[in-house]
C-alpha cells in the first residue's frame, strides 16, 4: 500500500480533505461567494463512513470482534468535551446578545438538543430551513451535522456486527458484510432522490428532509464501502499513478463545482449532492492505492494543520460569525473577520479541550462514567438554565417596561382589531361560519352595524391588519373585513361565500384583496376573481403587502446589548417582491383592477424600516400595530380614488 501515514496511523491526505471541507464551510458562512461551501459538511459524512468503517474493521481483524464500549468511548472523548464547551459559552453570549423574545430560546434549545444528539431535530422543528433568514440567528445551527453524525453512529456499527453474525451463523461469504451495508445506503438514497426529484417524502420532513440522518446515510455509506474494498484489496493492480492522479484530478474538480456552482436553489440533499459525494470517494480512493500529485498535495504540513484542527475550527466558526451579525448587522466585513476570529478559540479548543481528552486512554468503566457525567452535565444545566432565564427572567423583564425602552409602540397585539370595529357580520353580510382550513375558521366583522356595506376587505391576517386603519380612517363608513386561510380567491371554499356575496346585490362599492403575497399567488383564479367582482360593478383593489423583515420588532422596540435593529435594505424588499407583484400585475392586467403600492410609507430610497419617526409601526415580522395600520390606510385612502370618496370630508 502507497498511502502516506503518520505514526499516529492517521492519513495525512485525509487531513487534507478535512481542511478543504471545513473551509468550504466556514467561506460559506462568512457570506463570500461560495454559493456551494455549505456542501462541505457531505465531504465530511463521506470522511467519516470511510474512516470510522476502517476503523471498525482494523479492531475487528485484531480482535475478532467489534468492542461497542471501547467505540463510543472514543467518540465521546474526540467530540463531546469540545462540543459540550462550545455550547456552555455560546449559550452564555447568547444571554447577553440575543433577544429573548425567539432567538435565545432557540440558541438554548438547539444546546440542549446538541449534548442529547438531536439537534437536527431540535432545529428542524424551531428554527426550520436551514437557508431561511432564522437560520442565520442561531449561532448553534450548525450542530445539526454532528447530531447526524452521532445518530449515525449510534447505529452503523450495529448494522456491521449484525451483518457479521450474519455471515458466521450461515457461513456465507464476507461480501455479506458490505452488501448489507450497501443495502441500507440504496435505501437511503432512494428516499433522498424520491424526495428531491419527485417532491415525495417519507416520514414528514423531520425523516426525509435536509436534517435527517435517513437522507444523509447513503453518503456515510459510499465511503463505508470504499473503506472495505480498501481493507480487502490493499494493492489495487489495476490502479497506477497516472489512473489514481486522474481520478483524484477528477474529484477536485468534483468539489469545485459543488462549491461554486451547487447552490442553494439545488435541492440537498439530492441527485446533485452525488456530485460532492462521488468527488470525495475519487479523492480518497486515489489516496488509497497509489502516490499521485493531488494527495501528496493534501498531504502537506498546511493542509494537515488545518485538518487537524477541522473540528475546532467548524464548532467554533459559526457562533462568532453570528454574534458579529447582531453586533454589526448589514456589514459583510463583520462577517468575514469574525471568520479570522473565530480561529482563536478554535485553536484553544484544540489545544486545551480536544488533544487532552482524546490523548486519555486510561478512562475506562467507572471512571470513564464519572469524567462523562462531570462533562455533560454542566452543560446540560448551563442550556436549560438559559432558557429558563430567557422564558422567565428576560422577556418578563422586557415586556413589563422595566428593561430599557428604544422605542415605543405596541408588539404581540392579537389580529384583531380594536373594540369598537369589531362588530360581528349579520344579516345580508357573509357568515363567518364555514369549514376549517390549516385549522382556520374565517373572521368577519364590520366597523358600522347597521349601514350597507361601502369597502370590503378580503384576505388572510394581513386582511385583519389593514381593516383595523381603514375602520379608523373612514370613520361613518361601514368597513367589513373577511379573513380566511389561504389564497384569497373565489375557488378557495374559504372565500367562495364572501365573493358570491360581494359580486351579489347586498355587495359593496369597492373590493380590497390583501395577503402574504409570497407565499402564493395563484395568478389565473385571482384573474377569475377579479372578473367576477368586476362583472358586479365592483370596482378591485390589491394591495401589494407591506415589507416583510428577517427579524422580529422586539430588537427594534427594546435596547438590548447589541445594536437596535429596525431597517433592511430596500433592494432586500424589491428582490423579494419581485415575483409575486409580477404575479399580481399578470392578474390585473386588461381589467380594471388596480396593485396599490404599500412601499412608500415604510420605506425611502435605500431601505424600510420598522419605524415611522421615533414611532414603532410593527407588531411583528410581518404584521402592523395599530400605528402601522393606521399609516397604511392614510396610504390606501390617498391613491385610490374608489377609496377616497369614502373618507369623511375634512372638518
């Protein structure tokens, strides 16, 4: 075998190729070009398979069996007491740094779910998306891929001594062995391209979705296989030099275009993810059976020093680079330097946490329990006792008005609006009753009872919080709001009755159809809405939502340690809106309905903002408080003429 090993028996390629994934990673992170970096962490399951397979495989030819405690006992010492030390200090800063109005809790949760190993799932269901805007708060987000790990381990090596027994008890060939392997990694990947190819999951999204181990064991598996052909066939005849530098030429350019052409439109994992995946087995087969340029290249003191340290350096990266958002929100220098930072206590980690727990191989039975007990327990109390703080210190503290005040307006409000605009529908106006959707049963109120119906307003809560400054503004008119769940058109059997009724002869002047636009627009049945009010003498209105921000108001509202937070940049808002008021104006286009811009009372030339003058106008991401609203109407009421005959004359 030509493989190049350290005494220690650790291949120094391999080191090599943790160091290329963990900057992969860490790049991606730090918000440099590098749309594919965070396919870094598939090399690293790839790595793994391939090396705890070996492993698992040298004990037992040694051995003749597969020692279980002897194995976990070695995970536990080369990842937990980095992991636990990591966690305890990021929970510590997100007490100080992060709101406790979500994004501690979630900091918190995410710990606790990283020391019991089911922070995939943990996340999964709190933060959700891993490329959504929440991600990029939860300084423990990247905890995810080492619960996979764990998860993984936690079964593997049984797949293996179950798949040896099985050969012994039935005296079959040991090809057994990685045929089951195999077949455990097929089934997995069937799931993944069922999923990515077909939209077809298995399980809920918890089982075949970006954080599960089910759709990330085949990639374990593929360098699992690699790792026996390896032990079975240590001189491979029919691989030379120039075969193996071809291939390993092959898997780099593998990796390349994972890293800058695989984004995040790709669907991951997925049929794209064999492209990493297929890449980093060249690489290591290359490295396994013959000198070739590409993994002695890896193999060099500054690859292997970061390879090293990869472990570190990927716990400790993402935290830093977090806080340094919330710190110097919108600066993507902040980023990238706190990528340089966060080498500090990666390299501490690695010399004072990582090597002396690994080095300890005294720690055995008894003994091993209690240095077990003494590492994860701290931590485990540390990450409940932050989120008790923050469900029960902190955001009580805040809301009381004790803690320190940027800015004042109302936040939490129920969408509802205010008491004497909430009048039930009744007579000839739409019922509220009706089947429930997602849970929903729809809401109708009007602002005047006992006048006809002159403006309805129509949709889901965005519906609710428009109608609360239109019953205001046009005080003496009778304002209705119907809001329902889903796309608010006529084919939706949520808004079937409210559209037969508005287009009937008890129906109103005008229409307003007001939504999450982003979520759906449903183009040609809003048309068809469209034409039936239209054919009514209604006269249409949509508006085209007000901004929706990454954040909640309470970073606004409150004066935490870190920067009040109340702005994104408006060219943030126009890419984000661009599709849906494409859809919205394909909609309108030839009748006579009219998309009424919301933007310009919460936003100027260079960005929107939460607040209007020093006033909050906001109540959370997406919704406005009753100041909110209130400017919103004065903004409908002004550039649309249907509207503004409503409004009572001045004086």
């Amino acid at each position: 075998m030509v493989r190049d090993v350290e005494s220690t028996g650790r291949r120094r390629d391999i080191q090599g190729l943790r160091a290329i994934a963990v900057v992969l990673v860490v790049v991606f992170h730090a918000g440099l070009p590098l749309p594919g970096g965070y396919l870094g962490v598939d090399v690293f399951f790839v790595i793994s398979g391939f090396v705890i397979t070996a492993m698992l495989e040298r004990d037992r030819t040694a051995d003749r069996i597969v020692d279980l405690r002897r194995f976990y006992r070695r995970r536990f010492q080369r990842l937990t007491p980095a992991l636990v030390v990591m966690v305890v200090v990021t929970v510590l800063a997100a007490l100080l740094l992060l709101t406790p109005f979500g994004a501690l809790q979630e900091a918190a949760k995410t710990g606790l779910g990283a020391l019991l190993l089911v922070a995939n799932f943990v996340i999964a269901l709190t933060t959700g998306n891993y490329f959504d805007a929440a991600a990029e708060r939860n300084p423990l987000l990247h905890t995810w891929s080492l619960s996979v790990e764990e998860q993984i381990y936690l079964v593997f090596p049984a797949l293996v001594i179950g798949a040896w027994w099985l050969v012994r008890r039935t005296g079959r060939s040991r090809v057994w062995v990685p045929a089951v392997i195999a077949a455990a990694g097929a089934a997995s990947l069937a799931i993944t391209l069922a999923r990515s190819m077909r939209g077809v999951t298995w399980g809920g999204p918890y089982l075949s979705g970006f954080y599960s181990p089910v759709t990330r064991l085949w990639e374990f598996v593929a360098g699992a296989l690699l790792a026996y052909l390896v032990a079975w066939r240590p001189e491979s005849p029919r691989l030379g030099s120039r075969t193996a530098t071809a291939l390993a030429a092959i898997g780099l350019v593998g990796l390349a275009v994972s890293a800058f052409v695989l984004d995040e439109s790709f669907t991951t994992p997925g049929a794209t993810t064999l492209i990493p995946v297929l890449a980093t087995v060249g690489l290591l087969a290359a490295g396994s059976w013959a000198a070739n340029p590409v993994s002695r290249m890896l193999g060099t003191r500054p690859f292997t020093w970061v390879g090293d340290r990869s472990y570190s350096i990927y716990l400790w990266h993402w935290p830093v680079i977090v806080f340094a958002a919330v710190l110097w929100p919108g600066s993507s220098t902040a980023l990238v330097l706190a990528a340089v930072v966060s080498l500090a206590p990666s390299l501490a980690s690695y010399r004072f946490v990582e090597r002396p727990f690994r080095a300890r191989t005294e720690l055995r039975g008894r003994r091993f329990a209690r240095v077990a007990a003494l590492v994860v327990l701290p931590g485990l109390l540390v990450t409940a006792g932050g989120l008790v703080v923050a469900d029960h210190v902190l955001a009580p503290w805040f809301r009381s008005g004790d803690g320190p005040i940027a800015h004042r307006g109302q936040i939490g409000w129920a969408n509802t609006a205010t008491g004497p605009f909430r009048n039930p529908c009744s007579g000839s106006e739409p019922s509220a009753t009706g089947t429930e959707v997602g849970g929903v049963s729809p809401t109708c109120w009007t602002s005047e009872s006992g006048r006809p119906v002159s403006l309805a307003v129509i949709g889901d809560s965005h519906a609710l919080h428009t109608y609360d400054g239109l019953a205001h503004v046009l005080t003496g008119t009778n304002v209705l709001v119907f809001s329902a769940n889903g796309v608010p058109v006529s084919a939706n059997p949520q808004f079937t009755d409210v559209y037969a009724w508005a287009a009937g002869p008890d129906g109103p002047d005008a229409v307003l159809i007001t939504y999450l636009w982003r979520r759906q627009v449903g183009t040609t049945d809003l048309r068809a809405t469209i034409e039936q009010l239209e054919a009514a003498g209604r006269t249409v209105y949509l508006s085209d939502d007000v901004p929706d921000f990454s954040f909640g108001p309470e970073l606004c509202k409150y004066d935490f340690v870190a920067p009040t937070r109340c702005t994104t940049p408006l060219a943030d808002f126009t890419r984000d809106r661009r599709d849906y008021v494409d859809g919205l104006r394909q909609a309108t286009r030839g009748t006579g309905a009219t998309v009424m811009p919301t933007a310009a009372a919460f936003c100027d030339r260079t960005r929107c903002s939460m607040l209007v003058g020093d006033d909050l106008v906001y109540r959370d991401p997406n919704h406005l408080n009753h100041r909110g609203s209130r400017l919103l109407a004065r903004t409908l009421v002004a550039g649309a003429p249907a509207l503004r005959n409503l409004a009572p004359a001045p004086g």
